[in-house]
C-alpha cells in the first residue's frame, strides 16, 4: 500500500521539504543589492554605448559630406566649371542658400542635418569667405585697393584653386548668437570661416573636431587645431 502523505499521521514526502525549501523568496535587501549591482553594470557599459552611437553619428555625417561635395562638383559641371558657395545671386535683387542651389542635385532636409546636431538645420556651412559668398583676396572685395564696390562673390573657376585638395569646402557648423561671439556679432548656419571658427562653439561635435570636405571632393576629419590651421582661401 502506497504511502498517503495527505493524512494526519503519516510521514511528509522529503521531496515536500525541498519544495518548500526552493520556493523561499527573495528578502528586501538581496533584491536592492541586485538592483545595486544592474545599475552598477548599466553606468560602466553607457559611455562605451554611447561611445559607439557618436562613432557612427561621425561616419554617417562625413558620408553626408561626401555626398554633398560631390553635388557641388556636380554643380560646378553644370556652370562651367565654377564653383558655388553659402549664397548663390541669381539675379542681382536674390539670393539662393546652398541648401537651396543643391535640392536639384538630391540635397533634402534629411541630408543637410547631422545625426549629432538633429535639430540644427542645416548641419553644415560653407567656407563663406574662403571659397563661399564673400572671398578675402588681396585684389578684389573689401580688401582690393582700391576698393571693389561690394564683395558679394560671382564664384570661382575650379581651375583657379591652387590647392583643391587642402582647400576647405563645406563642414559642421554652429548658431552662435551676437552674445556668445567675442567679436559682438551673430554667427548663422548656413556659412563658416576660420574666424568664427576660433569660438569655443565651433569645434568639437564630434569627438573634439569636425568633419569637412574639400573642393577636390575629398572629406575628412580634423581636430579642432588642426582645423584652425588650415588653408580656407582658395588662393592659398
């Protein structure tokens, strides 16, 4: 006859001790130490996450340069071979932004934003006074002698840029208000220049330097000195 340990008087299954050995819970304490060691783990493993996550954020935005510079070569084709810039005049009383000029090519709102700076747009800026909307040369603009009547820019032939590959064509820009510029002026968007590039805000979004792109079609990356030594005017 089989044991019936559901009776008074008969002897528990030692199996039912175990049962009820292995079903104990977790106390308060243990469960906050658990708790404890997780977020430990989460705070060591984030940096490196988010190490990753900026990583890809540089690759993806130097691709979007990449294929921006190759839209204003393909610009450059279509206007005998002259290069545009922050702001093209098609007519005397109007203007164009860069954006603008290349949504012809494929350049839309997605594009011209850079995944570390989503909500800036656009992203990136021209070489305003190197290659852009208003050039610095010696005999022309605001420092010819004597002076030219204004110094709107009317673009520059690719063949006249001495040094393409070192040149500085498009990059990471910042707003920075009147406020935050040591010279008293506003900062906007769509153009950059090594001067503005001296503010504090101007380098480093991604991993102390910038992405750029030259007008031989070429990006990279730069840290900030580095960047603050380059050639920006095409006559160099």
């Amino acid at each position: 006859m089989e044991h019936d340990s559901t009776h008074p008087g008969t002897t528990p299954c030692p199996g039912h001790a175990v049962a009820r050995t292995a079903r104990r819970r977790f106390t308060l304490i243990e469960l906050l130490v658990v708790i404890a060691i997780i977020a430990i783990l989460a705070s060591m493993l984030l940096p490196a996450l988010q190490g990753a996550r900026e990583k890809a954020n540089a690759i993806d935005c130097n691709g979007r340069l990449k294929q921006m510079a190759t839209m204003w070569l393909m610009y450059a084709d279509d206007h005998d071979e002259t290069l545009g810039g922050a702001m093209i005049y098609p007519s005397t009383t109007s203007y164009l932004w860069w954006y603008q000029v290349l949504e012809s090519y494929g350049c839309d709102s997605n594009l011209r934003k850079c995944g570390s700076a989503p909500k800036q747009d656009p992203g990136y800026g021209f070489n305003w006074r190197g290659v852009g909307y208003q050039i610095n040369h010696p005999t022309r603009g605001k420092n010819a002698v004597p002076a030219a009547p204004n110094p709107i820019y009317d673009g520059v032939k690719l063949a006249k840029v001495k040094h393409p590959d070192v040149i500085i064509m498009m990059g990471d820009c910042y707003d920075i208000t009147a406020t935050q510029n040591p010279l008293g002026y506003a900062f906007m968007l769509n153009y950059l220049y090594s001067e503005a590039n001296q503010f504090p805000g101007m380098c480093g979004r991604h991993t102390y330097g910038n992405n750029f792109s030259y007008i031989d079609g070429h990006t990279r990356w730069l840290p900030c000195n580095q960047a603050l030594a380059a050639k920006w005017f095409w006559y160099d």
